[in-house]
C-alpha cells in the first residue's frame, strides 16, 4: 500500500472520529428544544457535553489540517467548491462555542434564552450541511480539466446530497439522544429512551434509501458489508435502548455511523472528488496527493502524536463519567 493509499485511510479515520464524537453533541444541542422542558433540564442537556465538545472538534481540525498536508488539490477544489456551505458551518461552530461559554454569564431569562437558541440552531445547522458536503464529495461535482470547481452553490443542492443531509441530521440526533439518556438520571433519561426510540425509527426510513441509492451507484463487496453493519446496528441500537441497556445503545449507534461514514469512502476511492463532467478529470489519491517526502514526514508525526492525543482524550471522559440530572444542577451565582 501506497503513502496515498494509507494517509487516505487515516482521513478517512479521522472523519469518521469526528462524526461518531461530535455527532452525538450536535445531537444534544438539537435536543435542547426537542426534549428539555425547562431551564433546568437544558442546564442538564449541555452539561453532559459540556466537559467533550470543544476536544471533540479538534478532530475536525486534525481531518482538515491532514487533508490539506496530504492533498493539497483535494483541500483546494474542496474549500473553494464549497466555500460558502463550509464558511456557514464555521460561523455555527464559532457561534456555538460563544454560546457554551457566555450563556450562563447573565441571569436574565432573555439571555440565558437567546444563546440557547443558538445553541439549538447551530447544532442542527452544520449537523445537516455536513451531510450535504460528503453527499457531494461522493457523488461528484463539476470539476474541470485545471481541477477547478466550476458549478454553482445550487449545484449542491441536488437530492442526493439533500437526502444526505437529511440522515446526517436525524442519526446525529438519535446518537445524542441514546447519548443522553446514557448519561442522565431521572425522568429526563425516561424520556429521552421514548425520544430515542421515535427518532431512531424516523432515521431508519432515509439512512436506508441513502445508503441503497449508494451502493446501486458506486457499490462493491466492501460498501455492501458496510451497509450490513450499518443497518444491523441501528436495528439492534434501537433494540438495545429498549431494553434499557443505554450503554450498548450508544456504542451501537456510533458503529451505525462508523459503518455508514466507512461506506462512503469505500465507495469513494480512490477518487477523493469525483467529476461529473468527465472521469479523466477526477481527483484521486495519486494526482492529488503531496509528494511521498512530505507524506513520509507527516507519517512519523502522526505516529507520535496519535497516540497521545487518543489517551487524553480517553481520559477526559472517563473523568466525566457520570450521569447527572436536575438535582445535581446547582443555583448560578452571578
């Protein structure tokens, strides 16, 4: 196996590290609306992913500081093909981070309220567009002999891409609800098991035409046995979370993800941006990639601090562990 071949496994790694963790905290910023009744119970929400939500982002650099190290033209037509749907979810992530940070810093209702809007709506925001992006990057867009990105926003907008983001939003919000009532106590973990039951079936229904209609398009035997896995543990995720067992739940839904995001890329390659308007003008993990000097180097990085940043990370939420409810929320002091 190619450098190529291996620094485009570990993106696709670190993409889908960043859609299992950061899937499940876009999914309880959604469920600030969905399932907190009142300031109480949303304290409750953001406390649980208020230790991991800033540690799960770092993945998101990581992907994007490697793919633009490992293959610069793929970063290149990638941001500039998609510069304004990339730059909204930016300005979400910038907006939610302010959110986290500065709701609690007044006691007015007006406030407090206003920034957890925010943080509902640039959870839900990024959660769909995210899926818009990959559907695209799978499908293939308008790239032309320079590799340049020649269509148009609204080019992005296709059904396929749609029904993308249409499944990254409601998988991430089952994830975050199984993700919750793991990590609740009380009525509010009851009823996100009812919730998660009702969205994980909602997500069923395009999760499974996504993942047929890619596998009809640019399936293999690899694709197919992601699909497998990817239905069977949304299945048995479902299952798991009405047998209260919320543990197995959320480890089920994760790999739900992992298998899905798996199958996109395995349906990818080798290209990384396919082009509609003539497969010679595709970009692939040879023409796109640096050279093997610059991905040697990036290699022997990655093998040094991989590990580090995967203990830490370990340990950060191993040290909050614990389920909490309303009753651990204590009166702000301002």
């Amino acid at each position: 196996m190619e450098l190529h071949d291996v620094w485009f496994v570990l993106i696709a790694v670190l993409w889908t590290g960043y859609f299992f963790l950061e899937g499940f905290d876009f999914g309880v910023g959604v469920l600030t609306r969905l399932l907190a009744r009142d300031r109480a119970e949303k304290r409750v929400l953001i406390n649980t992913i208020g230790p991991v939500w800033d540690g799960n982002e770092v993945w998101l650099l990581t992907a994007g500081g490697a793919t633009f190290a490992a293959f610069p033209e793929w970063y290149a037509t990638l941001f500039s093909g998609f510069y304004l749907p990339l730059l909204v979810i930016l300005v979400c992530l910038i907006i939610r981070g302010v959110a986290f940070e500065y709701r609690a810093k007044r006691p007015e209702e007006d406030w407090q309220r206003n920034w957890e809007t925010a943080i509902f709506w640039t959870s839900l925001i990024p959660a769909f567009l995210w899926g818009v992006a990959f559907g695209n990057i799978v499908r293939g867009v308008k790239i032309d002999a320079e590799f340049e990105y020649v269509g148009s926003v609204w080019d992005l907008l296709n059904p396929y891409a749609l029904l993308g983001g249409l499944v990254t939003l409601t998988l991430f919000t089952f994830h975050g609800t199984v993700f919750t009532a793991l990590k609740t106590v009380g009525e509010i973990r009851e009823r996100a098991r009812k919730l998660a039951l009702r969205v994980g079936l909602v997500t069923a229904v395009p999760a499974s035409a996504f993942l047929l209609w890619t596998q009809a398009d640019n399936g293999d035997g690899g694709s197919l046995v992601a699909l497998v896995v990817a239905v069977a543990s949304l299945v048995a995720a479902l299952l798991a979370n009405q047998a209260g067992r919320e543990g197995w739940s959320f480890a089920l839904s994760g790999i739900t993800i992992v298998a899905a995001v798996a199958m996109l890329f395995l349906t990818l390659f080798p290209n990384v941006m396919p082009s509609t308007l003539d497969a010679d003008w595709s970009l692939t993990v040879t023409n796109a990639s640096s050279s093997p000097y610059t991905l040697k180097i990036m290699t022997w990085l990655a093998v040094i601090a991989t590990p580090v940043v995967l203990l830490y990370q370990g340990w950060t939420y191993w040290v909050f562990r614990k389920r909490i409810g309303t009753q651990h929320i204590a009166d702000p002091v301002h």
